[in-house]
C-alpha cells in the first residue's frame, strides 16, 4: 500500500486540511486491505450510517445501510487480490472528501483495472463512504 505522506503547515486550517487528508489516505488503505482480507463486517462499517449512493459501471442507486449489509454479507465475493494505483484525495468542504483514483481487483478471471471515485463525509469518530462510483476500464 502507498506511504502515508506527512503535511504539515504553519496554518491551522492548512494544517486541519492536512489532517483530514492523511485521515482520509489511512481510511482508503485500510478500505484496501478489508476488501483484499474479506472483512465484510468492517466494510460495511466503512459506509455511512444512512448508507450510500453507489454507482457501478454507470448503473446509479441508494443503498441504505441494511442493503449495504445484505450484499456484504450474503452476495459479495471478494478479490483474490486487491491494490489502489493511484489515489488522489481532497478535502470539498469541512469534513468531506474526494478520492478519485484506479485500483486493480483480481478474481479468478484475472485482474481487472477499474475507475474509483469515493465522496467520504465526517460522522461519529472519523470518515465514511457517502458515494462510490467504480467501473471496470478496458483492456488495451
């Protein structure tokens, strides 16, 4: 997984701004290693409480947090492997952050390279997915 990079700044709101990114970064490579390692119950705690907009290949729907759970825990297969590539974050607005970037999702089909854009928002103790929109990008 990528290095948490450390910012630091003179001001406080750079510095805050600072913080929410490194939060945001160690939130996105732990995501990564609770897909590649399988845990449903901490994915499912990864998502907001009031569940999220997913948008897969296009496809657009809300799934409350009881949907989350249901696909999590009685539909998903998980990857043989699982890395991010490159992840670029930034914090919208006080508490929310964009992360746009790719990742590479192995199954037994082979690895496949797909678009990731994730819209996390602060609740409770720290960042949750509010948006996710992942689509499978063509092989060359």
């Amino acid at each position: 997984m990528a290095a948490i990079l450390a910012l630091t700044s003179s001001s406080s709101k750079a510095s805050d701004e600072a913080s929410v990114s490194d939060e945001a970064r160690i939130f996105m490579e732990a995501y990564g290693e609770d897909l590649e390692n399988h845990d449903r119950e901490a994915i499912i705690e990864r998502y907001a409480s009031s569940g999220a907009y997913i948008v897969f290949n296009g496809a657009s729907r809300y799934a409350s947090k009881s949907d989350l759970e249901s696909r999590y825990l009685e539909e998903w297969q998980g990857p043989i492997s699982f890395s991010w590539n490159e992840l670029t974050i930034d914090e919208v607005s006080s508490g929310v952050v964009l992360v746009v970037g790719t990742f590479n999702w192995e199954s037994s089909d082979g690895i496949a390279l797909y678009s990731y854009t994730g819209l996390l928002v602060g609740e409770g103790d720290g960042l949750r997915i509010k948006l996710e929109n992942e689509s499978i990008l063509p092989t060359e």
